[in-house]
C-alpha cells in the first residue's frame, strides 16, 4: 500500500470516538495501515498535537476498553496523528489542512493518497465535497489518489439524494466516492453471501416457491442518547431503514452474481431495490417512546418517529408475494439484529395428518448480539409413537482472533485499498430512497402510536410470525 493521509473531518465527534479511532487503531496493531501513513484530526476546538493525542488516548479507553493492545502500540499509533483546527465555512482552515498534508509528504518525500472521511453533520456535506475540491486540498495526483468516504443518511428523501449527488458527479469521478454503510461491512452481513450462494441446500429453498415470509429485524435498547439534534427530523426510517435494512434485505432477495466482483455484486442489490414495490397504506407503522421530546433539542409536538415498521414486497419473478416486515426501534426491550426466514409447510403428505403435523421451517440469521445461523427443523419426538416436535441447528459464526468486531475496520481498509463492494452505489441510493420517500411523504396519515421505553414497542403492530 503506497503512502496514505486520512484526514477526519470532524476528528472529535461521536463517531471519531465510538468508530474511527478505535477502527483505526485496530487496523495499525494488525499491520494494516499502509506502511507510511499519517491521520489528521481536523476539528474547531483550539488544541495542539498533543492536546489530541491525549484526546485520542481518553478515547480509546473510554470506547474501546476491551482492546489488548500494549500503551507502547498506543503511543506508536498516536505518532502518526497531527492535529488540524479549523471550521468547515472557513476556507484558512484548508490552507492550513494542506500545509499539514505537505509537511508530512515533504518529511517522508513522497505524494501521499489522501482520504478524506466526513465523519460530519450532513447538513455539511455540499460545502466540505466543493471547498475540497475548490480549495485544492483534495487534487489528485498521477499516481496518487483522492477517495471522499461519505456517512448516511446521504440526502433527506429522493430529490435531496439526487442533487448531492448530482454535486458529487461534477466534482468527482464515481471510484473516487465511497458512500458508506457500515451494516455492508458487519462480517455477519457479508456472510449472507456465502451462506445463500456457496450451499446447494439454502440456494434451492431460497425463493417464493419456499420462503413464505422474511422477517428483518433491528432493535435497540439505546434511546437517542447524545445525538437528539442529529435525530430529530431524520427519525428512524431515515436513520437505519432507507440504508442498514433496505441493505439487508437487498442481499436477501438478489440474484447470484455471476461474478464476484464489486461491479456485478452491486449490480445485483440495485435490482432488487429498484424491483420493491409501493408500500400500500396500512402496511406502515410509526412510534415514538415516552419521553422523547424531554431533551431541549427536541420540541414538546416532535412528530419524529424512534420506530417503525413495514411490509415490503419484492416484484421479482421469485420474490413476489413474500412479504418482507421490516422492523426498527430505539428504547425497546431488547438489542438484536437479525433476518428470519420463514418456509411453507410441506403443506402435504404423510405428515399432514392432525395428529401428526409439521411446521415450515425457520432459517435464522442473526448479525447482533452475536453472529450466528440455524436452522428450525422438524423431527421425530422420542418414544414410542411418531410426533414431530422442532429441532434446531445452530452455528455460531464468529468468536475466531482475527474477527472484526468493529465494522468501521473494513471500511477503512476497504477504502484504502479502492475495493468498492461494500460501500452503496448512487442507484443503490436513489433507488432506496424512491422507496422510502413516498412513505416519508405519507407520515401523517399514520398515527404516531407512544410507547413505554424497555417495551416490545407500538401496542398496534403489522408484525407477524409468518
Ligand atoms: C447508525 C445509526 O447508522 O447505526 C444509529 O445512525 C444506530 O442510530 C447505529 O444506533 C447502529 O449501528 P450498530 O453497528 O451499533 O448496530
């Protein structure tokens, strides 16, 4: 890997604390990082290098305590950390951006790549994708790239997407964007891929002949914590329906690729975004959880959901007439994210009698808390007679060493190296969007049902199991 500057905009935010850092830090310890590379925290408060690195040091204690790397790899890794203050409106500050980028290149005597991560507020993004551009921090050289990693939500319904990227299209070529969803990067997510496509057993069943409903699930126990100005006016469809879950169900629901290649794997997910079909009214439902709008930031008539729920259809030849549910929340009882699937019943044949009944299957993937598939099945009960009762194999995927805990690591690593396979295309975005604004649109012909923070969520759901 040739020699690398990745420069984090908003180098003190949440997500520089929560993700990046720590990611970063992962990646340095396994060796990584390019072999020279330089991180520049660009943020507004006044500090110097070592005022960072103290903050860089805070934060990995703070946020990622379970790691087991020695104070020596720590203080070899904040070495490679400068500091660069300034505020996104003020174009000085990219003058002094890039004399810390030079001064580096000039003490390593080289032309480094540079990545930029907007780990920023979206109502930033317009003005940092054309001041770095304008500003000539962002100038790519022959043999030195420029790649712009960009957060969700990316645009806030189908029009806004559109003209972001309209604005990215003119100002950069589309391998220099990498538009980012972390879930694409959750090893459990990428094995969806091989559990459908590498297994005769799952590849024959997967489709409307068999499946008879898909169930894609994404609860958490957090409320919006820190992050109710960010929160308010996105809401949870925005947050994590019009990308995390739309993602997954797009790698349930497409087709093979013929090759594995970013460009045919992409291909594919765009195909079956672009396939779903309007959600019928009725088919929605929205919650928000009691006390929401206690914090400042959130006005006491918020209209903001913090949960929903829908029913998708898929109009593909085998998909149609499988309903995808798709469910979100914040402040429910449980953390969990996963995709059930669920087969017909044989539905005939000598196990279709009263006294001896079988039950469709259920394909379990499950992605949080822990990694892991099975699968229900139906099985003699022991004894003297011949009952059915539901058997259920399981395997648990992850817990090797070199597991990636933290999803943020394959981004950054996928980033560097250019492999665009788990970062979403434009289509792929407008695609979800189209999807997702008309329901947007319709918000307030769905009452915003309340309910009790730690609970299953809205008393009136379209929820069910099967
Ligand atoms: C983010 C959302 O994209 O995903 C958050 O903005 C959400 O609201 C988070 O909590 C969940 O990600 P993970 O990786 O913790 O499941």
């Amino acid at each position: 890997m040739s020699s690398t500057q990745i420069i984090i905009l908003g180098g003190t935010g949440d997500l520089s604390k929560r993700k990046l850092l720590p990611a970063l830090l992962d990646l340095f310890a396994r060796g990584m990082l390019p072999e020279t590379f330089n991180i520049i925290g660009f943020a507004r408060s006044d500090w110097t290098d070592g005022k960072y690195h103290d903050f860089v040091q805070d934060t990995i204690s703070k946020y990622h305590s379970g790691h087991n790397h020695s104070e020596e790899i720590l203080k070899e890794f904040c070495k490679h950390i400068t500091y660069v203050q300034g505020s996104f409106d003020d174009l000085s500050a990219y003058e002094r951006l890039q004399s810390a980028i030079d001064v580096f290149d000039t003490s390593h005597n080289t032309r480094s790549n540079r990545l930029f991560y907007l780990a920023v507020a979206p109502r930033f993004y317009e003005q940092i994708f054309r001041d770095v551009v304008g500003t000539g921090v962002g100038e790519e050289a022959a043999d030195a790239w420029t790649h712009i990693l960009v957060e969700k939500p990316f645009g806030s319904n189908f029009d806004s997407a559109k003209a972001l990227d309209q604005q990215l299209a003119t100002l950069y070529k589309e391998d220099q964007i990498f538009r980012i969803d972390h879930y694409l990067a959750k090893e459990a997510v990428q094995n969806i891929l091989s559990f459908r496509f590498a297994n005769n057993l799952l590849k024959a069943a997967w489709n409307n002949h068999t499946v008879e409903s898909v169930h894609i699930t994404m609860t958490e126990t957090i409320d919006v914590g820190n992050r109710p100005g960010f929160y308010e006016g996105v809401g949870a469809l925005r947050d994590v329906g019009q990308n995390h879950l739309l993602q997954l169900l797009a790698l349930v629901a497409m087709r093979e690729p013929t090759e594995f290649t970013p460009e045919k794997i992409r291909a594919e997910r765009t195909r079956v975004l672009e396939a779903l079909a309007p959600v019928e009214a009725g088919d929605v439902v929205r919650g928000q959880y009691e006390g929401y709008v206690a914090s400042d930031d959130i006005p006491d008539d918020s209209q903001t959901e913090t949960y929903f729920e829908l029913k998708a259809e898929v109009a593909t030849p085998e998909w149609s007439g499988v309903p995808f549910y798709i469910r979100s929340g914040k402040a429910l009882d449980k953390a969990e994210v996963s995709i059930s699937i669920t087969l017909r019943d044989v539905a005939s044949g000598m196990f279709e009698t009263e006294s001896c009944d079988s039950t469709g299957n259920e394909i379990l993937l499950t992605v949080q808390p822990e990694q892991s598939m099975s699968i229900t099945m139906n099985a003699k009960a022991p004894g003297l007679g011949f009952q059915l009762e539901q058997r259920t194999m399981s395997v648990a995927c992850g817990c090797a060493e070199d597991e990636i805990k933290n999803s943020y690591e394959k981004v950054l690593y996928d980033a560097i190296v250019g492999d665009q396979t788990l970062f979403t295309t434009t289509e792929e975005v407008l695609a979800a969007w189209k999807f997702v604004t008309p329901i947007i649109e319709q918000w307030g012909n769905t009452p915003l049902q309340t309910y009790a923070k730690g609970s299953v969520g809205p008393a009136n759901s379209i929820i069910t199991t099967n």
